[in-house]
C-alpha cells in the first residue's frame, strides 16, 4: 500500500489552483504579504495553514467576525500533488 503524504507547502501556481485565482492574483497576494509565504532559497512557499488562515480571514470579513466558528478543513483529496 502506497502512503500519501499532504503537502505542508505549496507552490504559487498550487495556491492559485487551490483559490480559484489566477496565478498573478496569487503571486500578488503572496508579495503583499496578504497571503503568509516562506523563503526556502530562492523560493517562496505557501504553509498549509496559511491558506486556511487566510481564507478564514477573508470569510470573517465578509460574514462577520465568526468568533467562535471553526472554518471547516478543506479535502486534501482535491489538493494537487506533489512530486
């Protein structure tokens, strides 16, 4: 049996697929810092939980401030692969 590992960190082309953005919608949100990204050399990287944050974020904003209401957790079964 083949074990699947869920990515922690995502590339800008996943995040936009991921959001449903285009990829310049998803690398400007990364360069102004909206959208949490790390340095791993000359790369940037998206956390998981960061695009959980930010949506939650965005959803607080639109609807109210949700205090007290846990965003449900995305399947990562839709989530791109990584190779």
């Amino acid at each position: 049996m083949e074990s699947v590992l869920t990515p922690i960190l995502y590339r800008a082309d996943e995040v936009a697929k991921l959001l449903s953005v285009g990829l310049t919608t998803a690398k400007a949100k990364i360069a102004s810092g909206e959208l949490r990204s790390i340095k791993i050399g000359r790369s940037r990287r998206v956390p998981a939980d960061a695009l959980h944050e930010y949506v939650q974020r965005l959803d607080a904003q639109q609807n109210g401030n949700g205090a007290g209401v846990a965003a449900p957790t995305p399947s990562v079964e839709n989530a791109p692969s990584i190779h």
